[in-house]
C-alpha cells in the first residue's frame, strides 16, 4: 500500500461493520464495537482495562517526561484507531477433536487442558489494520519511538479484547489456548479461521481466499461471516496483525 506523508494511514478509513450472526443460532457472538473503546465492554481507560498509567510503566516511562506527554498522545490515538470485533463459536468436544485433527491430539498440553471437558469455545479477537499502519508509517518517516508505542498499545487493546471475549463465555472455562503455543501447532489455525469463515454450508465468504477442506467435514451449527478481513499468511501468521485466536474449554460442571 502507498502510504504519502500527508495522509496518514486510517484517516480516511469507512467504518466497515460485519454482519451480524443469526439470531437463531444461540452459540455464536460476533460483535464490533460502535465506538472505539468503549463497545464490546472495552474499559480501556477505566481500572479493569490498560490504561495509559500502566502503558508507560510497561513502557518504563516517567511520568512528566517528554517522552511520556508523547506517549499519552499516541495512546489516545491507539484507541481512536482501533476497532475490536470478536467472533465467538462453541463446538461438542469431540467434534472440535474431529475439525482439529491431528492438531489438537499433537499437543499433550491442550489434551490434558480438554479432558474434564464437554465443549470448546473457538475465540477470535482484533482491533483491525489501521493501528498497525499508522505505526508502519510512523517508523517509515523515521518516528521510530512513536512507531514503536502504538504498536505495544496495539496489542495492549487486542489483548483486552480477547481476556473481555473469554469472560463473556461464562464461568467455567480453561484458560485460553492459541495455536503455535506448547506443541499446539501453528498450522491450527486454518480449521479454526475455516469456522470462522465459512457458512454452515462451508462456502466462501465473499472476496476471501477459501481455505481447504476435506469436504466431508459437518458444517458448524453455526450462521456467521466471521470478522471481515481476518485472514492468514502463507506461514499461518494472523493478519491483520494485531488479532488473536484460541480455544478455551468448557468444564463439566
């Protein structure tokens, strides 16, 4: 993307709002926030969330320094930019076993983690492309500090994003469990953004590329487009790239 030193990236960026999942369909949560920081649950400011105190001691920054008067700005920037959207799915055990495998059964860790377990919550979490491309921009006109503290803003929100997602499934839960983690393999998350992405008839959504299936898995019970834009490199990375995705079981009470 062409990025010209007078515009930068996100100022003239449309609100893009996926739709909504069917309300028939009970098991599936897909939200976007209608106002940055504040939909969702989102308390960034408040005592629950990141906040710019805890920001600049992560950043181990003064306060009243010039450097922190810069970082207050930019993180006020970061929650303007960013625009959490979560995706939420529960599958029987057994069936994620199934739509996971040989993923999940590689990793010893997650088996253990599953095993008192009768469901599992797929989860998914971003705050969109234009914080990350704003802090490309600044390291391209040489604001390397200032690239760098919207960047670990960045992920200070998608994390937030993801702990207030795994609330909203309730009591109960394991913690969360992202591919690449442990010997949970990386590769994992093609059936997991395949859920995310696919109808229950297991088409494409959109201008999407599609990812492989089998063709003879069951289709998830579920009715949703899954986050626009949400995609995966060649290497399995998440882009945009402040997203998260993980499992999360579900305890037999």
């Amino acid at each position: 993307m062409q990025i010209h030193p007078e515009q930068r990236p996100g100022e003239a960026e449309q609100d893009q709002r996926p739709a909504q999942a069917d309300a028939t369909s009970p098991t599936v949560d897909h939200v976007q926030a209608a106002t940055p920081g504040q939909a969702c649950g989102h308390g960034w400011g408040g005592t629950s969330g990141p906040s710019l105190p805890r920001l600049l001691r992560w950043l181990r920054l003064a306060s009243g320094t010039p450097e922190a008067m810069e970082a207050a700005g930019l993180w006020a920037e970061a929650q303007a930019l960013a625009r959490p959207t979560t995706w939420r799915a529960k599958l029987a055990r057994q069936e994620f076993l199934d739509r996971f495998h040989p993923y999940a059964q590689a990793s010893s860790h997650l088996m253990r983690l599953l095993a008192d377990c009768s469901q599992v919550w797929l989860l998914a979490a971003t705050i969109g492309p234009a914080l990350e491309e704003r802090s490309a921009w600044y390291f391209a006109q040489g604001r390397g500090f200032a690239g760098y503290v919207l960047d670990r803003a960045g992920t200070a929100l998608v994390e937030q994003t993801m702990r207030e997602l795994r609330r909203a499934c309730g009591p109960g839960l394991t913690r969360r469990y992202s591919p690449g983690y442990k010997e949970f393999p990386l590769e994992a998350q093609r059936p997991l953004l395949e859920a995310l992405h696919l109808k229950p008839s297991l088409e494409s959504r959109g201008q999407e590329t599609p990812l492989e299936t089998t063709g003879s898995e069951p289709a998830l019970e579920v009715a949703t487009p899954g986050l626009a834009g949400l995609r995966l490199t060649g290497g399995c990375m998440l882009q945009p790239g402040k997203s998260i995705t993980a499992v999360a079981g579900v305890r037999v009470p």
